[in-house]
C-alpha cells in the first residue's frame, strides 16, 4: 500500500534503500526512534548529496505512512531533513546575454 501507484524504479529504490535502514537500526519498523534515522543518516555522509537525500527520502516516506495509518507513533515528516541538491538543470539553462 505504501508504495501504490509509484514507478517501478521508485518501488525498487525506495524498498532496496528501506531496507538497508531497517539492517542498519536492528529493529523493527514499529520500533525506530529518532536516534536511529538520525545514526543511518549520519551513515551516509560522504555519498552524493542526492543520493543521501533519496535514501532517506524513502525512510521519511515510509515512516510517515507507517504513522498515518498507526502503525507507528513516531512521525517521520516532522523528523527527517533531506539535504539540499543542487538544481542542475538550472545551471544548464544560459542567460539571456
């Protein structure tokens, strides 16, 4: 239900990088806590600022879902920060002059 009506490169990469998290934590879903999403995103300091960001995107994705229905009482929305990416193709675009 969590991922319906998503690609299936998002549904490959969201499951794959959900997961890794859940390995990294040790714990159940219903069980993560803040200290966790916050030690795995630590974990990925050094990978590319949109990787990171898609990675823990999935995490907040599913923790927030997990939340809405009750399965969780912990919200990731609130929780998790993505970083910031670089806008590419804005720099791609030339100027007028």
């Amino acid at each position: 239900m969590w991922l319906n009506g998503k690609s299936a490169n998002t549904v490959e990469a969201y499951t794959r990088d959900v997961s890794r998290f859940l390995r990294h934590t040790g714990r159940s879903l219903s069980d993560v806590r803040l200290e966790d999403i916050q030690d795995y995103a630590a974990s990925l300091e050094g990978l590319a600022a949109d990787t990171r960001a898609r990675k823990l995107a999935a995490v907040k994705s599913l923790g927030t879902f997990a939340h809405e229905i009750g399965y969780s009482r912990f919200n990731a929305r609130r929780a998790v920060k993505l970083p910031n990416s670089k806008n590419e193709l804005a720099e791609q675009i030339p100027t007028e002059s």
